[in-house]
C-alpha cells in the first residue's frame, strides 16, 4: 500500500501519541478496527468520501518520516501486535522482516493454511495442466480453464515436483 493518506492526516492535524492512540485535531480520541486486525479512523476527504488511515502507519509515518513510502517497505509491529501502535513496538522493513515479527505458532499455522489450499490438485491433474503448459498454452488459458485464482498459485503447480511413474505410462 503507497496511499499516503498519512501525510495528508497529519497535515490535517491528526497525530498518534508515544502510547500509540490517535487523536483528531480537535483533541478527540479517534480510532476503530474493521475486518482487518489494524486500527484505524475515516478521514473525510470530501462530501461523499471518507479515507482508511491506518493508526500504525500514521505512527510510523511520525517516525521514520517518507522512508514508509518507500518499495518493499512495510511498518512491522515488532511483538507482533497489531494493536499495539506505541512509538517503540513499530518499526519499517521489509515483508519477510514482517513476517518473521510474528510469533513462530502464527507463522506455522499461516504456512499450513497455505499449503493446504495448494494440495487440492492431485498429482494426476498437476501433471495435466504440465503438458498443457509445455504444449503452448498461456498461463491466462490455463489459470480460466483450471479455475486457477493467482499467478503465483499456477507458478507452484508448474514448478511442483510430481512423480511420472505410472502417469506417463
């Protein structure tokens, strides 16, 4: 995410003290979580519209300044809280620095998960959608004709190591 909307709440007067609650300008406490396990608060940008700032980010963004803005950077919570936005619990690194922020429990059930929703093809049909791909077809042809949701899904197929014996007869 390279939104920005920090600078333009800070601008506004927004800040986030060391203790790591939001305040409006005004001096109000502001702050909510949604579906997601960050908090945050809507910034009223026009009549109709409202923003998403994130309470991490905006803390972050007091800290480091526009090093948050930069590629393959992300605001780490280094107890791996996400709730707790306090001056010295946020850092900035990079995605696998992130991730490894995360209690080694998490990290493991997060790497299960995944691995679990890749085990829905069998063999027999990783080694189809092989041939199909070394027979010329596209990765978009393949990701419509398997109902393949991600590049990145379809690239761990093709790259999965299979065993032939049987399949190719």
């Amino acid at each position: 995410m390279n939104s920005r909307y920090e600078i333009l709440a800070k601008e506004k007067g927004y800040f986030v003290d060391k203790q790591g609650n939001a305040y409006s300008p005004r001096g109000n406490k502001v702050g909510t979580r949604g579906k997601d396990p960050y908090l945050y608060f809507g910034l009223r940008v026009s009549k109709t519209k409202v923003i998403k700032v994130y309470i991490h980010r905006l803390q972050a963004y007091q800290k480091f300044g526009d090093l948050i803005f930069n590629d393959n950077i992300e605001v780490r919570h280094l107890n791996g809280n996400s709730f707790d936005n306090s001056f010295k619990n946020l850092a900035i690194g990079t995605p696998s620095e992130n991730a490894m922020d995360k209690p080694e429990s998490k990290r493991k059930k997060i790497s299960l998960a995944a691995s679990n929703k890749l085990k829905v093809y069998s063999d027999e049909l990783v080694l189809e959608i092989q041939k199909m791909r070394e027979a010329g077809m596209t990765y978009t042809e393949l990701r419509k004709k398997y109902n393949i949701k991600s590049k990145s899904s379809l690239n761990y197929i093709l790259k999965r190591k299979v065993s032939r014996n049987g399949a190719d007869g």
